[in-house]
C-alpha cells in the first residue's frame, strides 16, 4: 500500500529546517533524530527533499531537540476567543 500523499508546503519545510539544525547543534544526527522519533532516515531525507510530510512526525523530532509546537491564533481570532465569540 502506498504510503500517505502529503501537500508541499514551505512552512513545513522551513520548520523542518529549524529542527534539524537544532538537533545539530545538540549533536543529534539526522539519522539519529529520524529513528528516534520513530521513522527511517530516508523518510526523513524525502521529507526534506519534498518539501511535504507529516506534522505529528515534525512534531515527534521538536520534543526530541527540546521544542514544543504550538499554535497562535492571530488577532482577529484572539479577540473572538476572548469575547467569546469564536463559533
């Protein structure tokens, strides 16, 4: 079965890139970092390449160098969720 089709997306990549040089910096290596957060090193090496993969995974490799990912809403939505009319 083929795996998971997933869109190319910049953000993605450029917060790919910020894990990866940060587990470097920890002296981490890619390899490492790939099989640690529980996929093989070329799954990592297609997702850089592509530009495109699995959040959760990306999320998985943050915990692992020491970030959390989170969301933030924007403004307008900070202020619907504060009067308490987001929905």
């Amino acid at each position: 079965m083929p795996g998971k089709a997933y869109p190319k997306s910049q953000a993605l990549s450029a917060l790919l890139d910020q894990v990866i040089a940060r587990a470097s910096e920890r002296n981490i290596s890619e390899k490492e970092l790939a099989l640690r957060a529980g996929i093989r090193p070329e799954t990592l090496s297609r997702m850089k390449t592509r530009g495109a993969g699995d959040l959760g995974v990306v999320d998985r490799m943050a915990r692992i160098v020491g970030w959390k990912l989170g969301l933030i809403p924007n403004n307008e939505s900070l202020e619907k969720l504060q009067k308490g009319s987001f929905f």
